[in-house]
C-alpha cells in the first residue's frame, strides 16, 4: 500500500510535526510578494517610480529574487534525496528539539522546597512507577493502564502550581511526555460567554498543552451552575475528550479547595474514571512560613539581624496559629517579604551616605513596621 503524503513533502520529513508548511507554499509566497512589490512600484499605470523609494524596492526585489534561487535549490535537494534534507543543512526553530532536563536535577528541586513531605514522597512514587512503566513498555511488557492525572488539593499557596510545573519537567524527562511544558488556565481561559465558543477557547488551551501539562487552577468552578448560559460543563466535556485523544501525551491536573474538589470530581462520571491520584497540600506550619520568609530574603540578597530573625519568626508563627479562611500560606509571605523591603528602602532611603551593607540590612523595626501594614 502506498504511503500517505499529506502533509509531507517527498517521504522523509513531516511538515505538520514541526508546525511547518511543504516548502513550495513557501516559495508561492515569495513569488507572490514578489509581485505585489512589483505592483507597488510601477503604479497601476504601468510607470516605474522614481527616487530613492525605487532604489529601496529594487534592492528589496533583488533580495527576494535571492530568497526564491535559495528556496528552488532547497527544493531540488530534497527531490534528489528523497524528501531529506543534508544532515548539515541549518534547522528552523520548529526542528530543533528542546534539550531534555536532568532527572537528579529536578528532584533534587522538589526536595528543596519547604515542607511538602507527603508531596515529595508522593511525587517520586509517582515518577518511579511512570518510568518503570515507560520501561516495559520499550522492553514489550505488559503494562497496566494507569492514569498520570492528578487532582491537587489545598489552601492557595501552598506550592500546587509549583509542583505542577516539576511535574510537568519529571515526565517529559523520563520520556513521558514530549515537551513538559505547563499550561495554567482557570474558568476564565476555558470557558466563553457564547454558545459554541467554550469548545473552541478550551480545545486551543488543550492544543497549547498538549506534550505537557494543562493545570487547571479553581477547576470546581467548571461545576458550578450559574445560570442557562452557563457553559462551564461543555468545557468539562471538551476537557475529558482532549485527554482521551491525547492520551500519549498529554496531561491534566485540576487543582483547587479540598471540600470544592471533592465535589468536582465527583459531579461527573467522566471525571471519577480519569482522576485517581489525590495529593493533599497542607497548610505551611510557622516554622515553614518562617523558612520561605528567609528563603525569599536570601534568593534578593537580604540579610537579617539576629533580633529581625526572632520578631519575623514569632510574627509568621502567630500569623499562622491565627490563620481563617482567607489564610494565604506562601502569598501571605510574599506579601510580608515586599512590604519589610518598601520599609527597607525608606529607612536607607533617609541616609546621606549608603554603603552594601545598607542596602542589605533587615533590622528588628523593619519588620515590626511591616508586620503593622
């Protein structure tokens, strides 16, 4: 039976794997700007036009006459070769494969991050039963199904999009995935306020993911019924089918509030059948807070005096012991971080004379300033 050529040109590169076009559509466009350029320059009259803009465009046409003698000889080279291209012929960006990350390198990442015990453990689990399974699968072993979806559970910040993102890096290193990039959408990038067009914006958001990872943040909001024109459930839909089509290579991790997630999954069978893997983020303890303060202060080149260290330890302890449901774990860090480095920058600001060790020193009512604001 004779090969399929569409798409191809000759038999030995396929142009919609790279997102490319056969290079004769490349050489009509050439000849076709070609033409307009010829339009524009001799006038619908027919006269030539003259002055420097004819010097511009004659020089503009002698290289586009260059481009198309560079495209006619690319073209019979890969008609002499069956398609192929010379080893040594320059790749386009589309050809050239993203360097794959290094395995020990990424879990020694995820081990870096504050906290996290269950989630450590739970991820390398994880990975080492996706490689094992990659394994017999080269080796032509049985290999059980097994679902690499993920639903993630939790307060905001506390790392879900973080370790989304290692994830997403951990499969495409072990040949799970083919890229390992990471997509972050919420309702809002899925779902259209028009009949017809929810599939079409979550269908370009699974496109854009898929040989990576689609992470849906607030996912429950999919669920939640606002009305007739609600189409938050067609996004659902167009979500599972997408992941049944590109089963090989793509991922979906939908995160969210324990309590919020529970019900999400639960309100759709499609849903049960596909996600099977629940990974529970805990809320940061005061001590965790406390060590992702310091690490934020030592990542910008900030360094803290002894009684700075007690008082931001005992003001990240009580912020957590006091904690409700607006409680942002790492975000409520963030926030302490920026508002201790705006009063930094006002105190040092007064001095006349500022040396480094200005610029880098955190004292005691800097952060008793910035625990009031």
């Amino acid at each position: 039976m004779e090969k399929k050529k569409s798409g191809t040109y000759g038999t030995n590169i396929d142009f919609n794997k790279y997102n490319l076009r056969p290079a004769a559509s490349y050489l009509d466009d050439i000849k076709r700007l070609q033409k307009e350029l010829t339009v524009t320059l001799t006038g619908p009259g027919g006269s030539v036009t003259t002055g420097k803009k004819c010097k511009d465009g004659d020089e503009l046409a002698s290289s586009m006459d260059e481009a198309r003698d560079a495209a006619d000889k690319l073209l019979k080279e890969m008609e002499a070769k069956g398609g192929a291209i010379s080893p040594d012929a320059p790749k386009t960006e589309a050809e050239k494969a993203p360097e794959k990350p290094d395995l020990d390198k990424l879990l020694a990442e995820l081990d870096e991050l504050v906290g996290l015990e269950d989630i450590k453990k739970n991820v390398r689990s994880l990975i080492n039963l996706a490689k094992i399974r990659k394994l017999r699968q080269e080796h032509g072993l049985p290999t059980p199904a097994m679902s690499l979806h993920l639903v993630f559970m939790g307060n905001p910040g506390t790392g879900k999009t973080t370790v989304a993102r290692l994830i997403a890096q951990l499969y495409y290193a072990i040949g799970v995935l083919s890229k390992g990039q990471l997509v972050e959408v919420d309702r809002s990038g899925l779902v259209a306020g028009f009949v017809g067009q929810t599939a079409i914006k979550t269908g370009e958001a699974i496109k854009r993911a898929i040989g990576g990872v689609l992470f849906i943040d607030e996912a429950y909001a999919l669920a939640a019924n606002t009305g007739e024109n609600d189409f938050g459930r067609e996004a659902i839909e167009t979500v599972l089918k997408g992941m049944e089509d590109n089963r090989d290579d793509l991922v979906v991790i939908v995160a969210g509030y324990e309590d919020l997630m529970e019900k999400f999954i639960s309100s759709n069978p499609g849903l049960e059948s596909r996600f099977n893997r629940y990974f529970v983020f805990e809320d940061y303890t005061g001590e965790e807070l406390y060590k992702i303060f310091i690490s934020m202060c030592d990542k910008n080149k900030y360094e803290l005096t002894v009684e700075a260290q007690e008082l931001a330890r005992e003001y990240l302890t009580r912020l957590y012991e006091e904690r409700d449901d607006n409680f942002g774990n790492a975000r409520d860090v963030r926030n302490v971080f920026e508002n201790v480095v705006s009063v930094q920058a006002d105190r040092v600001a007064k001095d006349e004379d500022i040396d480094k060790r200005d610029l880098t020193l955190v004292t005691r009512e800097d952060i008793e300033a910035a625990s009031k604001m």
